[in-house]
C-alpha cells in the first residue's frame, strides 16, 4: 500500500521570485517527510537557477503519475494556476494557490504567507471547492476532429486581424443569431471574472452553476451577453459563407485552428476543477480585495442596534 505523501509544486519558472519560492516550498515540504514533485520543465528549470537543487525530488509524469498527488501547490498568478489545472487533469488533488503575480484572484494567499500555506496543507487543514469546467467539442462537417475542456472560458475568435469571423450562435440546439465579429467567448463562472468580464460580460458568484457566452466586438443589434443553465449547451459555428478562418482557444493554453463551417459546442464537463480553500468568506469580499473596489462610507445593515 503506497504511504508516501507527495506535493506537486508547479510555479512560473521564467522569474526568480517563483524560482526562489518553490525551492522554499520544496525545502519545507522535504524537512516535513513529504516528497516534492515538480513537472518535468520546471524542475530543469530550477536546477539551472539553483545547479544544487534535485535531492529528494520527483519528476511529473517521469516518476509518479498524476493520481499518487495529494494536493497542487501553485507559485504565480491565475495563468499559473491554469497550467496546474493543466497538468494535474485527471486527478482529484486540490489546487492552492499562492499569489505572486498581480490579481491572483484564484489564488488563496500571498508571499509573506508562504510557510502558513505550506503548513497548512500538509495539514490537509482546507476546504475543498469543486468549481465546474467545460467540456469543448470541435466538428468540422460530421467528423469530431478536436475534444478538450477549459476551466474558464472557451473563446472563438478570429485569426486575422484584418478580417471579421462571420458566425452563428446557438443555444441547446436552437440558433440564436448570427453577426460578424471578433470572436465569441464561452465561460465558467470562474471564468466570469477573466476574459468574459474584460468583455463586458456579468461577474457570476461561484456557487451559481451557470454557462456564459459574451461576444467580442460584435456588428449586431442584439449581440448581448447571455447567461444559461448549466445543463445547456452553447455552440459557435464558423460560417461557411465567408473564407475567414477561425480560432479556438480554451484557457488562453490550448488551441486549435477552425476553418469556415467549424462547429465549438460547449457543455458542462463530468469532472469539476478541484480548488482548496484556506478561509471561508463572500465572493464579494474576495472581488472587492482583488479588484481593489471603492467601499468607502459603507456602514453596513443595522444589527439590532441604531447605527449612530
């Protein structure tokens, strides 16, 4: 029976903060008898900053597969967080992120809380939140030439600048409009708060189990952005009547090339993303301290008292 705890430790390797974080990480993880595992390209990557480094750590997928992590610490910004979301796919280990970058709003805490996070999740000391992602099929004609998912959005968007995509929107079967444009993003609502919401698109509070689809750009009288069930499923089609091709990207990581007459079609994907929580509190909290909003002369509900 495999007693061996291990900690994948995924950081954005191109800035020596991260660098110097993760050998922190690894550090307190390896004095705590649990091992470390970094992917493959980081751990090259640490090793050329750090030529000591490497006792005691394990390479992803190299030497122990995704499903023997018990937790996914992240050193960087949400784009950080994304890849680890990436390249853990398939297991069930919770991600914590730990903000290094500018927003980080996916992240749970900061640098100067680095060792806490650390002690903390070797403590298994969180909350688990299943945020759901989307399951993205690409069909050309009849044939399902591409499958891939996203946490926050699938985004539909033109591949030359000089060009409008012409396509059609639709809604569990049935079109809905149809309009040039510059793309079309299709989101979680943890993507609500991403390229959807620079598009113009309604933040969505997490606990709400909804899909959204924001156009970009649009040449419509009605090209609003429209928020649905979490059982329907959106589709983009990439007209034929024009030659403009297309693009997929999903999570700003994956993409694929759609030519006139591609179908996207989103749906909820069966297997959720898995975040840890290390406080409980409201979205709003959370968008107000991320977003940096102006709450000044809020006074607040009574609360059985008269506020002076």
């Amino acid at each position: 029976m495999e007693t061996t705890r291990r900690v994948l430790v995924v950081s954005h390797t191109g800035r020596r903060d991260s660098v110097d974080a993760a050998l922190e990480v690894c550090g307190l993880l390896s004095a705590a008898g649990v091992v470390p595992v970094l992917p493959r390209d980081e751990f090259d990557d640490v090793c050329a900053a750090e030529p000591s480094f490497g006792g005691g750590i394990e390479i992803m997928p190299d030497d122990v597969p995704e499903d023997l992590i018990e937790a996914v610490l992240v050193l960087g910004g949400d784009g950080t967080i994304l890849r680890a979301a990436e390249i853990i796919r398939g297991s069930r280990a919770p991600i914590v992120g730990v903000n290094l970058g500018h927003v980080g709003f996916l992240a749970e805490s900061e640098r100067d809380e680095l060792a806490e996070t650390v002690a903390r999740v070797l403590a298994a000391d969180y909350d688990v939140e299943e945020r759901f992602a989307l399951a993205v099929t690409v069909t050309d004609g009849d044939e399902v030439v591409y499958r891939t998912w996203a946490m926050n959005e699938a985004t539909v968007e033109k591949a030359s600048r000089e060009r409008m995509l012409e396509v059609v929107v639709e809604v569990d079967g049935r079109p809905l409009s149809s309009f040039g444009c510059d793309g079309v993003v299709m989101s979680t609502p943890t993507g609500s708060t991403a390229y959807s919401f620079s598009a113009g698109g309604p933040v969505v509070w997490p606990e709400v189990q909804a899909l959204l689809l924001v156009p970009l750009s649009a040449h419509a009288l009605f090209a609003r952005p429209i928020v649905v069930g979490p059982d329907s499923t959106l589709a983009v089609e990439v007209l034929s009547r024009t030659d403009a091709r297309g693009i997929l990207w999903c999570d700003g990581r994956r993409q694929h090339d759609l030519p006139p007459g591609a179908r996207v079609e989103c749906t909820r994907a069966e297997q959720p993303v898995r975040l840890a929580r290390l406080r409980q509190g409201p979205f709003t909290d959370r968008l107000v301290a991320k977003f940096q909003l102006p709450v000044t002369g809020w006074r607040g509900p009574a609360t059985g008292e008269e506020q002076a």
